[in-house]
C-alpha cells in the first residue's frame, strides 16, 4: 500500500514593507485554492511569509520591531487562512515571526507551524540556526539582523505523526547544516517542510553570489538523499525592497532527484504527488542508521585528551 501526499509548495514573490496582513493572506488564499484544485493535501509557504523580510532593516524601537511580529496564531488577519483550509480540508505549514511570553518573559522566534486538515496546529518548530548579525553594520548593502532580531529556537528539531506520515521542519539558513535534516532523520522524518528568504548577494562573501541558486539546490538535495526524506523547499524570492532574493523553490524526492520545480520569480505554485513509501528503500537500505551509522566512532576524537577543540 501506497501512502500519497499531494504537496503543494506555494513560493512567495515579493511582500513590500507597505503591504498589510489582510494584503498578504489574499495571496496566500489564492495559492491554497490553486493547490486545492490540484488535488494538494498540504500546501506549504516561506520563511516569514506574512510580512517583508524585514531582518534587512536596523531597527532599535521595539515598537516599530514588533509590528512584524504575531502574537497570536491565529490572529485576526490569519484567521481566514485557517477558516479557509478547514473549509477545503487541506494542511498547511506557515512560516511566521513569533512574539510569546514564556517563562514569565517575551520571546521572538523566527517560527513556522503546521496545521492539520481539520485547521488543528499539530506541530511547531523555531528556527536554530539564525545567519546574520546583531548589531549595524553600515558597510553592508543591507543588513542581515536575525541575531537581533530573534532567538534561537528552543524546541530542537521535532518530528510529528501526521498526514500518514513523519514530518519535520526546517527553516531557510538551517538547510546548510546537514545535523539538522539529520536530527530529524534519526528521528525517520519522511518529509521536511523547509521556508527561505534568500538573498543573491552574501555581503560577506561576495564571491559565492553566483553560486547561490546551486548551493540551494546542493544542500537540499543532499538532505534529502542522506536521511531519505521528501524534502519540500519554498523560496520567498524576486526583488523585495530593492534586495533580490533567488526563487528556485522545490519537491526533492529521497532519491535527490528534483521531482518539481519553480520556474518563475513570483507567487507559483508547485505541486508533487509525494509518496511516502519511496523513503523505504532509503532507509532500509544504504541509509539504514541502526545497522550502519557509527556514532561512537566519532567519541573519542571529542573527547580525547588534549584534543584540538571544534573551531
Ligand atoms: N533567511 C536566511 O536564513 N537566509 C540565509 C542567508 C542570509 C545566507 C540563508 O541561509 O539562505
């Protein structure tokens, strides 16, 4: 027996800084029902799909930094999505900037949730690796704030029963590390649900700007393959506020092979028939963890005496 999930990745062009909640939920309805009709289970959207990348931006009022924040999800301007997707019956996974007050204190996330058929949110995840830099610096073309802005998140890199299968999520800069898709592998994710907001130009390293496109492919595609896994990877791309961000969104199938992809800069969406059982021959075979993964081979080179410790 087969086990389908129809996804349907919903890449983002541009969110100007001007455009409101109720603007931006419009587009994101449009792509649900386009995914509805092609038959989806699951549409999934970017990184911070809601408003502008505004790590971009060196901002010190708290005030103005909150605006792009949610702090309740759903709130009044997500509602309709979620009224929406309970209506069509198809999942959902969002991409959003979270304000919580835990632990007697307010935490910011870069945050993304994934919603069940029924509109039910059955798991979360916080972003871990969060790029960039915390204070301004006046000799980049723009700024790359997330270390400001956020947190790191704090829930690890959870797997989730749902929609028949075991699902995870990713987000944007935490595709480059291959312990994060592996800490959901071990796990025996079968489908990873990763949102980026890329932009071409790495002030600090300029010189990979022309490689930015196959470095996403790259890593993505290795994630996939190494812990047999759909991976389903959504851009939020084009020209936002004057910064270009690469598209290039994907379904990588557990082979590594790109089963589809985006072909334009803007809203597209695109959809794969995903199953499931492909992750088997993966998993139980050249990437079988239990019967030849080596974790204490790597102990000793740790914790070694006088060791050169990792940089
Ligand atoms: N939003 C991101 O995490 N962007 C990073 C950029 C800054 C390199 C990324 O890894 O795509």
């Amino acid at each position: 027996m087969t086990r389908i999930v129809t996804v349907g990745a919903a890449q983002l062009g541009p969110i100007s800084r001007s455009e409101s909640r109720q603007q931006v939920v419009r587009r994101l309805l449009e792509l649900m029902h386009q995914a509805k009709a092609a038959g989806c289970d699951l549409i999934v959207y970017p990184e911070l799909a809601l408003t502008t990348f505004f790590p971009r931006w060196y901002m010190e009022d708290q005030a103005e930094i909150d605006l792009f924040f949610e702090r309740e999800m759903p709130g009044a301007a997500t509602r309709p999505l979620f009224d929406e997707a309970a209506k069509l019956g198809i999942g959902f996974c969002l991409g959003y900037a979270e304000l919580i007050e835990e632990s007697g204190r307010t935490n910011r996330f870069n945050a993304t949730i994934l919603v069940d058929k029924q509109a039910r949110a059955v798991g979360k995840y916080r972003k871990v690796h969060l790029p960039g830099h915390a204070e301004h610096e006046p000799w980049r073309a723009f700024q790359h704030l997330e270390k400001r802005y956020f947190e790191i998140g704090n829930l690890g890199f959870p797997a989730y029963r749902v929609f028949d299968g075991i699902f995870g999520m990713l987000i944007c800069n935490d595709r480059r590390w291959p312990e994060a898709y592996r800490v959901l592998g071990l796990q025996g994710a079968e489908m990873i649900l990763l949102g980026y907001n890329t932009p071409v130009h790495n002030p600090p390293s300029p010189e990979h700007d022309n490689l930015a496109n196959f470095h996403n492919h790259l890593v993505m595609q290795s994630g996939a393959y190494q812990n047999g896994s759909w991976v389903v990877g959504v851009a939020k791309c084009g020209k936002e506020e004057g910064v270009e961000q690469i598209a290039g969104s994907a379904i990588i199938a557990p082979s590594g092979e790109i089963a589809a992809a985006a072909v334009t800069q803007g809203d597209e969406l695109i959809v794969a028939r995903c199953d499931l059982d492909l992750t088997r021959s993966y998993k139980t075979t050249i990437f079988n963890f239990a019967q030849h993964r080596v974790p204490e081979a790597y102990r000793p080179i740790v914790e070694r005496k006088g060791a050169v410790p990792p940089p």
